[in-house]
C-alpha cells in the first residue's frame, strides 16, 4: 500500500509547501474546514504530478478527526502527519484561540495515532512565541489535565485567560497554547514512542505566508531585529517539515525545533542586556 501524508492547514504557506515535498513519496491529504478553500491547493498539487485530495474535518471537533483518521486509513499507510492548522492572535478572541491550537493537537495526535504504525510521525507545529513565556510562569498543572481530563482541561484555561485584563487574553491565549503544544509533544513522543510512532514538533518564527500577513508589521519588524534580519521564506521552513517527518530522521523524538532565523535568540539577549541594565 502506498504512503500517506495528511496535512492540516495545507492551503497555502508552509502546509503546502510541506505537501509538494511529501507528495513525491505518496498520496496527500490536505484538511480544511472547507474544501472548497483548498481547491487551488489540490489544483497547484496535481499540476506537479502529486496525488492529492481535499478532506472536510475540524480538528477541533473529535468525531471529525476520528472520521478522518479511519479515512485516511483505507488509502494506505499514514505515513505522516503534518499538523499545521491554528489560529494567530488576530484571529480570533483568546479562550477560542487556545481551544483550537491546544486542543485540536490533542484530538489529532491522538486519533491519527490510532491508525498509524511503527516508522510513522507527527509534527506538530507550534511557534517561536511558546519560548516567550517563561517556565516559571506556564500554567503545567493546567496542562496536565489535558492527558486525563479535556473537559477540566478547556474550563480551567479559560478561567486562567479570564483572569487577566481582556486586552492580554489574545496575546496570552496565543503563547499558552503554543507552549502547550511543545510541551503537549513530548508527552505524546512518551506514549507512542513504543509503537514506534515519532512526535515532534516545529516552532516557526515569521514567514512569508498569509498567516505571516495577517499578523502584520509588529511580527515582521520582530523578524527583522533577529539575527538574520529577515522573514523567513516558506520553502526553508517546508524542506525542514519533511526532513523532520522522513526516515532520514528516524532517532528525532520529542523535541521542538525553533525555526526561527535566529529571533528568539535575538529577543532574548534584548531582555537579558535590559536585566543588566536594570530596566
């Protein structure tokens, strides 16, 4: 049976970048909400010779993933998945926001797994932003819930985002559940490590993508103070995608990879020469 790649958030940006390179290798799946939106998609796919199909599925929705899990099954061997889906902080408000990044992780990298075998992988796609909060100050017993309780685990961020003034909740709901998700993937790497599925995780700082649009001049100029001083291209984060998810890569497990073009580092030496200035 041939290999099968399922990519959320593959309309366009990084997802479909990604999908032009594991497409070579087998059949992709790319999952929206709404397939007519990945119709161009599907189209750019096929013209380069990749077998590639549009699925309607809302990551955030259990039973939806549930169906497309047990879908992409009966096509072959789900060789990946490539969970690139989420919302910015000018998308929506902060609790929605942490639901559908955090808990649509959960309901794909558990679902998928289901029907994944040994030499397989996720990857799932978090943000430089997660490195922005300090482990001092991540809510991990909030966290925690999520491996027992997804119920307590959704009230009780939304109780810790309506804690804070409300023009801080999208910001907060953002970098929270960022966090979460690379925390949320070693988690994952310990259960499924067994099996012999990989989980990993990729953290991208500004890219040239819609998504790098709609967050607008105050990400860019981030970008621009890093170390390369650049937003990064689509491509470079795509090739990146792929190698993680390859066999090439087979010992890589439960780790974030910054993908960032050196912001963070930059950010951080900012803070630390503040700290020494006493600012």
């Amino acid at each position: 049976m041939s290999n099968v790649y399922v990519i959320t958030g593959g309309g366009s940006g990084m997802g479909l970048e990604a999908a032009k390179i594991v497409g070579k290798n087998g059949k992709v799946i790319l999952v929206g909400r709404t397939v007519s939106k990945l119709e161009n998609a599907i189209q750019e796919l096929k013209a380069l010779g990749i077998d590639a199909e549009a699925y309607p599925a809302d990551a955030g929705n259990r039973e939806s993933v549930k169906a497309l899990a047990e879908y992409a099954k009966t096509l072959g061997t789900v060789k990946a998945v490539i969970h690139s889906a989420g919302v910015s902080p000018h998308m929506a408000d902060g609790k929605k926001i942490f639901e559908i990044n955090a808990c649509g992780t959960i309901n794909i990298d558990e679902e998928m797994a289901e029907v994944m075998e040994a030499g397989s992988c996720i990857l799932n796609v978090s943000s430089m932003s997660g490195y922005m909060l300090p482990a001092d100050r991540a809510p991990y017993q909030i966290y925690q819930l999520s491996l027992s309780n997804e119920d307590a685990f959704k009230a009780a961020a939304n109780q810790m985002i309506d804690s804070i003034p409300t023009e801080q909740q999208t910001g907060m709901g953002y970098t929270v559940s960022k966090n979460f998700v690379q925390w949320y993937t070693k988690k994952m790497a310990l259960r499924y490590g067994k099996k012999g599925i990989r989980v990993v995780s990729i953290s991208p700082g500004t890219f040239k993508t819609p998504m790098g649009e709609v967050e607008g001049e105050e990400a860019a100029s981030f970008a621009k103070a890093g170390a390369m001083g650049r937003l990064g291209e689509p491509e470079e984060i795509a090739k990146m995608m792929a190698f993680m998810v390859s066999d090439e890569c087979s010992y890589l497990d439960g780790v974030d990879i910054l993908y960032d073009g050196g912001a963070i580092c930059a950010f951080e030496e900012m803070m630390a020469q503040r700290a020494a200035a006493g600012k």
